[in-house]
C-alpha cells in the first residue's frame, strides 16, 4: 500500500504547485489589475506593486512549473518578509494577525525549492529532451 502511494508523489507534489500557484496569482492579480475586487490599488514600483509582480510572475512561472526552484526560493523569502513586515508585529499567533496565509505560502514554496516541481511541469519536460537528469 505505501509503494502504491508513493507512486503517486511526483503526481501529487505537482497538484500542491498548481493549486499553490493559482492561489498565489491571485494576490498578485488583485495588487496590480484589482481583480479579484481589492480594496485597495498600489501605486506603481511600490513595495506592494513589487509583491505583487512578484506574486504574478513567480506564481505564474510556479504555475507551469518553469525555473521552478528559483521562483520557489524568491517566492518563499518574498513571503518570509511580508509575514515579518506585515504582520508579525501585530501579534505572535499568525492566527491573529492574519499571517497565516504568509506562512503557509512561505514554507511550500520552499518544499518546492528541495523537491522541484513534481510530474507535469516544464522543468520535467525540458530536462528530458536535453537528457539532463530530471528534476
């Protein structure tokens, strides 16, 4: 039962980036074209209209599973310091000062950032027709 199982990792570690990265796109969607409705527009080359591009292109790259690991590893810092600058001065429970989000986008994309993207990704794809060893 357990081989059975883990048969199925890379498949699954790449549903986790997917959904991960749809999720994340949306922060980045909401900051830069207010959609879904926000309640609020940065200006533009903010701090917040940076995260946000970030939020857009790393998610999207994560998304197709493209520089995987390099957009996981700025992705995860660009998280580890909106929880510290946003939130954590707030309170030290991200259940109250609603950095929960922050924390949970931090540390799987740093899980993607070790493991790669899983099956399904570009990153798969092309290491195949190059014949380097797959990610």
């Amino acid at each position: 039962m357990t081989q059975t199982l883990s048969n199925h990792a890379p498949k699954m570690l790449a549903i986790l980036r997917i959904m991960t990265a749809l999720l994340f796109i949306q922060h980045g969607t909401q900051k830069l074209f207010g959609f879904p409705a926000a309640e609020y527009s940065p200006e533009f080359f903010t701090l917040m209209w940076w995260a946000g591009a970030i939020e857009l292109v790393g998610g999207a790259l994560i998304l197709v599973g493209l520089f995987t690991r390099a957009a996981a590893f700025v992705t995860s810092g660009m998280m580890a310091v909106a929880y510290f600058m946003a939130h954590a001065g707030n309170s030290f429970f991200p259940a109250n000062n609603g950095g929960d989000a922050a924390v949970l986008f931090c540390f799987v994309f740093l899980l993607f950032v070790f493991t790669g993207p899983g099956a399904w990704s570009l990153d798969r794809a092309q290491s195949r027709e190059t014949g380097l060893v797959s990610v």
